[in-house]
C-alpha cells in the first residue's frame, strides 16, 4: 500500500515538473496571437491542460481506491508521464516558430501554398530536422485516451527540412508536397480516390489476389495481408497525390526540386510507405506533357529534360512480389482519378502554362540586367509560382546537363536573389490588397 | 532596359517619388556587431569571414520594429532594389524627420553608375533615445543626377558588392593590396638601410 502511495506521488510530481517546464517555454518566445506558431503553442497548451486534468482527477480518487484501482492509477500516470514527455519533442518546434531559420521568402511560400493547397491558412512551422516530412495536428491522436475534443480553428503543421538545406531557395517546392500532406488529411479526398476504383471488380479481384498471394508466401493470414496491403494502398496513394497537388500547384518546379533531392537517394526500389521514385517521375512528365507544360519548357533544357525521360523508359520491372505488382498496376490505373481530385481540390490555383509565360519573359528580362525579379512594370507583383519555375530554368539552362540539378544548389547567391525576389513579390502582393 | 534607372519593387510611387528626389524604404535584414567577438577591424589584418564572423544577421518580419539604442550602430538595407544606368549617379541620404530624431541612415552616401543591388545602410542613432525602426518605413532618399556623359567605368566593372540584397559586411579585405603598399612607403621612408655585407678591416 505505502509503496503504491509513495510511486503514485512520485509519478504526479515527476509528471508536474515535467509539465511545468513545457508549458512555460512557448511563455519565453516571441510568439504572438494569431501569429505563426501561435495555434501549435494553443494546440500543446490545450493537450497538456488534458493531461494536468487526468492527473489531477486520480489524485483525487487515489485515496479511497482499492488497492487493484490504485495499481491502474499508477500504471496510467506513468503512461501520463511518458505523454508529456514525448511532446517536448515541441520545444524545436516553439523555438523555430518564434525565430525562423528560414528566409522571409521562404515563409511567404510555403503559407501561400498552404492557401492554395488547403484553401485555407495553415499555421505551418518549418523545422530544421533531417529530412522533408510532416507533422499534422501533432498531439491530436493523444485526444482520445485523454478525453479531450476536437479542438477548431488553424491547424498546427510542422514542416521538417534537412538543416544543411536552409539555404536551398530552388528546393522550396518541396513543400508544396508536404503541404499537400495536410490537404489528404484534411479532406476525404484519398478516401474519395479509393472509393472509386475498389468499387471496380477488376480492382477488387485484384487486391484478393495480391493479397492472398502475399498471405501464401509471407505465410500470413489472409486478414493480416490484407491489412498491410490496404495500408501501403492508403500510403502509395498518399503519396501520389501529394505529389499532384504539388505539380499541378507549381508546374515542372516541382520535378526540378524532387529530381534534385531525391533522384540521387533512389530510383526503382518499392518502399513500404512510398511508391518507387521512378514511378513518381514517370506520374510528374506524364502530367507535364499532358498538360502543356513540357511544350513550353523542355526547348530551353533539352538535354536534362531527355535524360529525365530516357531515365524512366530505361526502367525495367524487376520481378516484383504480388503486393507490389498490385501496387504498381494500381498507382497507374488511378492516375486520372488522382488528377481529376486534386484539380478539384485546388480549383483556380492549378498553375497552368499560359499564366507563366508572359510573366517567365518579364522575369527573362530583369535577370538578364541583374535586376530582381519581383515587379512586374506595370507595378504588380510578379507570381511566386513563376519566379521559381523561372529560378530552375534560368539555372538549368546555363548548362544543360543532369548535374546541374545538382550543382544548382551550391550557388547560394542565386538562390538568395530569387528568395529575395520571392519575399518582395509577397509583400507587394500584400500591400496590393484592400 | 540598358539605360534605364529601375527602382524596385516600388510599394507606392504617388509618395515615393517626390520633387527632386525617391524615397526609399528600410529593409527587413539587419547586421548588427557581436561586441564580444575578437579584438577589432584592422584592414591589414582582416579578411571578410573575419568581419562577417563579428557580425549577426537578423531578420525583422514586417511589422515588427529593431530597436536602435543611442549611439548604436548598424547595417541595414533599403527595400527597393537598384540598378543604375551608365549615365546616371545618385546620393542616399536620410529624410529630415527621422534626422531631427538623431537617426544617420547613410554615412557613404555615393550610388556609382552601373550600382546594381539594394543598398546597405549605415544606421547610426546620434540621439539621446532609442529608435524603433519598422522594416517598410520610408527612412531614406535617393537624389538622382545625370552624368554630363556615360561613365567608360561603370561600377560593374571592379565591384566589390554585386547585386546586393541585404546589407552586406565591409569587404575591407579588398583593400589589404594597398595597406601593404603604404607599409612598404613606409620602409622605404623611414628605415635605415642595413649594410648588406659586413666590412672588412
């Protein structure tokens, strides 16, 4: 009993403790009402007053409760104790909120993409981490063990990059990816997506036999492959059409940046959770052609749009297992219900061809006479959309070949002009408003 | 586009661009000096990254202000972004308002034909209170005046700060051939010449 006692206030102090010192570092930061990082700072002070409210109802019921009770009041503040301290993997988060390590530009980008992806304004907080990924509504799936509801209002995005890619203005429509994260889980969109093609019976009779193939030669049940497979159908899936939220946000800017990043890290190897690289590459230049884009751009880059191409026709299948054979086949069938979503999903925001060119010769224009390119002359602000596209080309057409996809990133210079450009161009978008 | 002056971007041309003169706006981006961080500039011994390394970068987001002390001093940028034509020169200096508070936005004041880039600001507060400086105000003018012919040598040529955008360190390094001219003067001038070979008795 004494020993269940002492635990039991040992683990309510320790979690105290821990609470209090998450809860006063968003306090020692510059973040403001309404401000970026200020629904992240609500949305961890919202899940920590849950959790004080669990610990302070068992310590009211401590007490009187019979010793088995108390055992489970025991176990649950440990659990409670582990919950707190896994969000204070948030204090990065808080700190990267209150002072940005990225440039204004970059701000101003990923939170129009967030508008022209979501539809609506998201309070996006890059963080330096390893990596490009997303943390949606982070502590959201905590809600239900600690009877919290749903809260509404701006939803908390984390976006993670790779810290050494700071400066890699040109691999900002990467984020356009990661955005499109927050439209498939905001929306039923991917629910939509398979909808439509499992209630195909070719479709079914497809993941049945993929699925019971994998149960055969996993020697699994038929429910547990089934399981798995549904997932990576979910997760491949995802993928694609995050992807084509972003190609069709930004136009070949997009294929620039992944081809840049990813290209080199891997090629035709199915991941559990992401379609092989080529298979999205081969997604992204079939949109372009289909679209009009590939007209428009690949006469200025010849020699790195074939190699793209050559690329993704060089692939042979190797001899995939039933799951992925299944997978493949399926991100090709739905390639057109894919595109016809995400158009939906981003209505008047698709970036079409013809609304780059006469900006892309404006832009032409001021970068020939080194002249930053964020005003057009008749005093508007040039598009965002066109001033990366035309970062990529102005770089890749210098020399044409595929390391430059590469060495483009080294010029930091380069990339800060255009990034300046970028911010300029926001702002005078924004003083341009009623 | 080669001759001419372009000032962008420009927010709002009905007051910026006044009588004899265009208004410039403070950028976003400020260096500030890390006071604790080595002895002092000396150009002999200096080289950029030793300069840069002395100095903090700050981003001030719109609306926000940067607060400068009396006697503080500070690199900041304007707004607009420059490019001069071979045929014109311009001066920046500040506007009177923010002079009758003490403020010194530019100590080199000389725009060379040819400049191409924002231009950095020399921000000094000779008042007696701090300044707050909100990134987008007008503190600055731009006084433009035609060459009597083209330059032969436009700033391109030999620039040490090319398309500029934000305020950029001191390259004072540049320099270092000519401080090593004056000391080799300097030898020349006052040192005793040593025998070159000792005498013989």
């Amino acid at each position: 009993m004494a020993d269940l006692d002492s635990e039991f206030g040992f683990l309510a102090a320790s979690a105290k403790r821990s609470i209090d010192l998450l809860r006063a570092y968003p306090e020692q930061t510059s973040i403001k009402a309404d401000e970026r990082g200020s629904a992240l700072r609500g949305h961890i002070e919202y899940t920590l007053a849950g959790v004080e409210s669990k610990l302070q109802d068992a310590a009211v019921n401590f007490p009187a409760a019979t010793p088995s009770e108390q055992a489970e009041y025991v176990k649950r503040a440990r659990l409670l104790n582990s919950l707190v301290r896994f969000m204070h993997r948030s204090v990065p988060w808080v700190s990267q909120a209150a002072t940005p390590s990225l440039a204004l530009g970059a701000l101003y980008f990923i939170d129009e993409l967030g508008e022209r992806i979501c539809g609506m304004r998201l309070d996006a907080v890059p963080n330096a981490a390893d990596e490009y990924s997303t943390e949606r509504w982070p502590f959201q799936p905590l809600f239900k063990d600690l009877g919290l509801a749903v809260q509404s209002g701006p939803r908390p995005v984390v976006l993670n990059f790779p810290r050494l890619e700071s400066a890699s203005h040109l691999l900002l429509p990467i984020y356009a990816h990661e955005v499109g994260h927050t439209a498939v889980w905001e929306t039923a969109i991917l629910q939509d997506v398979i909808d439509a093609h499992s209630s195909e019976s070719a479709f079914s009779a497809a993941f049945n036999k993929a699925r019971d193939d994998t149960a055969a030669s996993a020697k699994i049940s038929q429910r547990e492959a089934g399981y798995i497979l549904a997932w990576r159908l979910n997760a491949w899936t995802t993928e694609m059409l995050c992807d084509q939220c972003a190609i069709q946000a930004l136009g070949p800017s997009y294929l620039y940046a992944f081809a840049s990043f990813l290209l080199s890290e891997s090629w035709d190897e199915p991941g559990e959770r992401h379609p092989p690289t080529c298979v999205r590459v081969a997604h992204m230049l079939d949109y372009l052609a289909g679209s009009g884009w590939s007209a428009s751009v690949e006469t200025d880059i010849p020699a790195i749009s074939s190699w793209l191409k050559d690329q993704v026709a060089a692939t042979s299948a190797k001899q995939p297992d039933a799951a992925t054979s299944f997978l493949l086949a399926a991100m090709h069938e739905m390639r057109p219900t894919i595109r016809e979503h995400t158009a939906k999903q981003l209505g008047a925001s698709v970036y079409l061809p013809s609304e780059f060119a006469p900006e892309a010769s404006v832009i032409s224009e001021l970068t020939r006479y080194d002249t930053l390119p964020a005003q057009r002359h008749d005093g508007g602000p040039l598009d965002r959309r066109a001033i990366i596209l035309s970062a990529w080309l102005s770089v890749l057409e210098a020399d044409d070949q595929p390391a430059t996809l590469a060495n483009a990133l080294g010029d930091v210079r380069t990339q800060a002009f255009f990034a300046k450009a970028i911010e300029m161009s926001a702002l005078l978008a924004a003083w341009s408003q009623p | 586009m080669e001759d001419r002056l372009v000032i962008t971007p420009m927010l709002d041309r009905d007051r910026q661009v006044g009588a004899a003169s265009v208004d410039l706006r403070l950028s976003s981006d400020f260096l500030i000096a890390r006071r604790a961080e080595g002895s002092g500039i000396d150009p002999a011994e200096s080289d950029e990254r030793a300069i840069s390394s002395r100095q903090e970068r700050i981003t001030v987001p719109f609306g926000e202000r940067f607060w400068l002390h009396p006697q503080q001093f500070a690199l900041g940028s304007t707004l607009e972004f420059l490019r001069m034509p071979p045929h014109l020169g311009a001066y920046v200096v500040g506007r009177s308002s923010w002079g009758r508070i003490g403020l010194i936005v530019a100590t080199a004041i000389m725009v060379q034909p040819g400049y191409r880039g924002t231009l950095t600001l020399e921000l000094i507060n000779e008042g007696e209170t701090p300044i707050a400086l909100y990134p987008g105000l007008r503190v600055a003018q731009l006084a433009v005046h035609a060459l009597t012919a083209t330059t032969a040598f436009p700033y391109e040529v030999a620039a040490k700060y090319v398309s500029a955008i934000g305020p950029e360190a001191p390259k004072l390094a540049w320099d270092a051939d000519e401080v090593a001219t004056m000391k080799a003067l300097h030898n020349r001038l006052n040192k005793v010449q040593p025998p070159s070979t000792p005498v013989a008795n």
